[in-house]
C-alpha cells in the first residue's frame, strides 16, 4: 500500500515496491498516456478517444481499453511510464496490458499525474481525468472509499482478477479531494482465496487510513456488503487461468 497526504506532507508505504498484476487499474495508465499525447500533439481529445476512454474508466470497459492499448503503443507507453517516473512497473506482453506488473509506490505516482502532484497534464486534462474515475458506476465503487468521511469526493479504479499462481489480485486506487485537500491512496492485493474476501481486506486498510487522516470527521462510506460483491472477474486477462472465464 502507499498513501500520500498533500495538505501535511504525509507520505507512507507498506512493501510498496512489491510487484503485482495490475489487471484493471492499468487502465488508468491509458486515460493518463492518451491525455498526455493529445497535450504533446497541441490537441484536444478525439471523439474516438472519448468514446473509448469513458467507458474504460466508468465502467471498466476491457474492449476500449485494448483498442487504445493498441493505438498508443508499446513504445509510447513506455515513455510515458518513464517521464512520470515509475520504477516498477513493465507493461504487459502483446495485447495483455492486464499482465502488466506494478507497484503501489507507482501507481501513487500515477494518481499524483491527475492531482497535480506531478507536472505531466495541464489542469484540464487532470481534471477531465479525476472526473472520468468520479463517475465509476456504482457496482465498482468498493475498495478505498471505504471509511471516507462525509465532503470528501473519491476517484477511483479498481482491479480484481484471480490467476492459477496468487488467487485473486484486488487492488484499488483512489484520490480524494474536497474541504481543501488532496489525498491518495493505493492498496494492491493478491493471494486472496476470494474477490470478496480480497474486497474486505483492501476495505479495511482503507477505513483505517481515513480514520487516521481525518480524526473526529463522520464517516460517509462503510464497507461493501458481501451480498453486493461480485465474483466475476474484471476480464482484464482473456480466458485467465482459473477463474473460469470467457474471453471478452
């Protein structure tokens, strides 16, 4: 895990250089290199991109994800991964871009790209991106929310794939803005015997980060009930060894 707190400087991890399969919070790294091209090329977003990168983010749309993964290109990717600085993080071979491998220290990194914590996007493309990961649907909003307080607005996307070595990978990435503040937080997870026994652990180091950072403020999200979480896997891994699933 990896927190990091703009308004006090706070900044801590927990084997944040571990590497995992990032499966869906990959995505976030797309949104962020196609916004970072369009500032390069002195252009808006296309409509193609738009179409593409809303649903991606909104509601973890596997197929415009691969088709932007195919238009931005191994070698771009690359570069952007270097200029936002992470040390960790390959991405996946061929068209496998759930298989790429990560850490939460970089993905801290990339989420400081959206809040500004890193000069790579202009203030409109950041908040074009923060805005995309508000509007997350309902069903995929569990993770780092959890134990949020009441004015505080999250940011989210969230990962959950489980592999034949490692269980489920659950991961989840979040910034949270309002009351005149910024922070992030970053809880990678594998070895999980279950999506939801993976939900509630990344939910309960979630809870006690907020707490911790917002002491005496009311709560405004609690847990996801089990009932509510679903065991279908995010499909960022076609025909993903052991978790039974079809290709997209």
């Amino acid at each position: 895990m990896a927190v990091h707190d703009t308004r006090t400087g706070l900044f801590c991890e927990l084997a944040g250089r571990r590497r995992y399969d990032a499966a869906s919070v990959a995505k976030v790294l797309l949104m962020e290199a196609a916004l970072r091209r369009a500032q390069e090329w002195r252009r808006g977003l296309t409509g193609w991109e738009r179409n593409r990168i809303r649903p991606m983010i909104t509601s973890s749309d596997n197929n415009a994800a691969w088709r932007l993964w195919s238009d931005l290109g191994h070698p771009y990717l690359t570069r952007f991964l270097r200029r936002v600085g992470t040390t960790a993080t390959s991405l996946g071979p061929n068209g496998l871009w759930g298989l790429t491998r990560t850490s939460a220290a970089d993905q801290l990194r990339l989420l400081g790209v959206l809040t500004g914590a890193r000069d790579v996007l202009k203030p409109a493309a950041r908040a074009y991106g923060l805005r995309q990961m508000a509007d997350v649907r309902r069903d995929q909003r569990w993770g780092v929310p959890a134990g949020m307080p009441r004015g505080i607005r999250a940011h989210l996307k969230n990962g959950w794939l489980p592999r034949a070595t490692h269980g489920w990978r659950v991961h989840s990435v979040g910034a949270f803005t309002g009351g005149g503040r910024t922070y992030r937080i970053v809880v990678l997870s594998h070895d999980n015997p279950s999506m939801a026994y993976g939900v509630r652990t990344v939910e309960r180091v979630a809870q006690a980060v907020h707490r911790g950072l917002n002491k005496g403020r009311t709560i405004g999200q609690g847990l996801t009930p089990e009932s509510e979480i679903s065991e279908v896997p995010d499909g960022s891994v076609p025909d993903s060894p052991g978790d039974g699933s079809p290709a997209p």
